[in-house]
C-alpha cells in the first residue's frame, strides 16, 4: 500500500493584469497594476533575473543559482524582492535557500497584453 498522497492543484493568486492594450483603454486600476509590472523589468538586471528564473530548468531556480549576475548578493536580493512584490515571481523557502518561480500565468499575461487584437 503507497503512502502516496495525491493533494489538489492549488489556484494562482496571480490575476491576469489587463487586457491586450489595443483592446479598450485600460482602467486607471488596471493602469496601475501594469505601470507595476513595467517598472519592476525596468532595471536590467531585475530583467536579467527574471530571464534567469523563467528559463531555469524545471521553471523554477535556487537564488543560489542565479546570484551571479554582477552586482552583490544584497542587491540581487533587493532586485527579486522588487519583482516579488510585482507580482512577477512567487518564492519558496526550503531549509536555507529560496527558490522563485515565474507563474505561467505571469507570462501569458503579460503576453496577452502586449498582443495585436486586429
């Protein structure tokens, strides 16, 4: 007999932020929640994280992984704590490290977003 147990999928609490920018004018909300996301990527190595967490093998990484990044341990924690409260990444943490993910929702967000409608 397995002691496996199956547990249920948990729901995000990641909102898709707003429709595709051709679609209608944003609400101010809506404005706000995207100036967010936009001002969190608008540093490079906040963007250069980002990449790092979203391409990292298995969808997420260790910030053990991806310190190195040219600036010092303190300052990438600064940096993933800025896209953490943007919503961009969600963190875990197991024993001494952190591990971050980007939420595939994030990403398709984001996508839909900056999409054509026509």
């Amino acid at each position: 007999m397995s002691n496996t147990e199956v547990l249920p999928l948990l729901e995000s609490d990641v909102a898709p932020c707003c429709p595709p920018l051709t679609e209608r004018p944003l609400t101010a909300e809506e404005a706000v929640r995207t100036a967010a996301m936009f001002k969190a990527l608008g540093d490079p190595v906040r963007v250069r994280l980002f990449s790092l967490v979203a391409s990292h093998e298995g969808g997420e990484a260790c910030v053990c992984d991806i310190s190195d990044v040219g600036v010092s341990q303190p300052t990438v924690s600064h940096h993933l704590k800025k896209l953490k409260d943007a919503g961009l990444l969600t963190s875990e943490r197991r024993g001494t490290w952190v591990y971050y993910r980007v939420e595939p929702s994030v990403l398709t967000a984001m996508g839909q977003m900056l999409r054509q409608t026509t």
